[in-house]
C-alpha cells in the first residue's frame, strides 16, 4: 500500500472516530468545545478559524488573528464532506488514497464545493451517532486534524470520560 497523508491509515481513523465518542452534545457543550479550540489557538498563536456545528447548524465560529476569509470557505467545504459522509475528512482522504480513487469522482460530489482535507471532525455521541462537526482551518491539514482531536480529547477528559 502507498504512503497516506500524515501516514495515518483508515482503521487508525475509523478507531480514534470509535474513542473520540461524547456523552452527549447540547449546544452549551458545542460551544464549550469551540472554546477548548479557540484557547489552544490563542495560546499556540496559530492562524485558525474554529467553528462547531450541530449538524449543519453553526454555534460556535472564531477568527483568530492570522486567520482570512478563505480558512471560512475551506471550513464550509470540509463541512459538506462530514454532513456527506458522517467521517472525518481526513478519514475520507486516507480511505481515497488507500483504495486509490478520485473521492470527486466516485461520490459524485465537486471539488469547488467539497473537500477532502483534514480538519472536519464528525462529533458522535453515545447512542445517538453523529450530531455535530469540529471544523478547523488555517494550518496544514494533518495539523488540522490533530489539534481537531486533541481538542476533542481535551473536552472528553474534562468531562472525566478519557484519562
């Protein structure tokens, strides 16, 4: 098999999508993780625009300094490919590359309007499947991802479900 973007491989994926699970997700705790990622952008001085979504509904969004209008339409574009498909766009990306598809072509879905780079994070929670998307842009697309996760990671714990 050919090398993947950030190495990452689609079980690896899929199984941190299958950790990453929330309790539950009120529009309260959306914005809570919003802030968890807005904190860790301000800290780190990273040129991040931040949203959060239940579902397609926007709670959350935050322009960091450094941050332009083009990271909102790359959020709007990795957005549509998690309503799509419910994965993460790195998940999505990794899988193409696996199976060495055009992801465009076999889903029938544009380009202009979608995108399979990394930093949409489908937000699942216990018994209810996915409710909502952590969106990230401004930073390579693997940096994208991880910060997604370790923002999730950062919410979970402080509600004593990740140690």
């Amino acid at each position: 098999m050919g090398e993947t973007t950030g190495g990452f491989t689609s079980e690896g994926l899929a199984l941190e999508a299958r950790t990453l699970v929330l309790p539950s997700l009120t529009q309260a705790e959306a914005i809570e993780i919003g802030e968890i990622a807005k904190s860790l952008g301000i800290d780190r001085a990273l040129p991040l625009a931040v949203e959060v979504r239940l579902k397609d509904w926007i709670v959350f969004h935050a322009s960091l300094p450094g941050s332009t209008p083009d990271n909102d339409a790359w959020i709007a574009r990795k957005a549509r490919v998690t309503l799509a498909t419910g994965n993460s766009t790195m998940f999505e990306r990794v899988l193409a590359e696996e199976q060495g598809i055009n992801w465009y072509e076999v889903k029938g879905l544009p380009e202009e309007t979608h995108a399979i780079h990394g930093g949409s994070l489908p937000l699942n929670v216990k018994g209810l499947g996915f409710t909502g998307i952590l969106l990230i842009s401004g930073l390579p697309q693997v940096q994208d991802h991880l910060l997604g996760v370790e923002v999730i990671a950062e919410f979970l714990a402080r509600k004593g479900e990740l140690s």
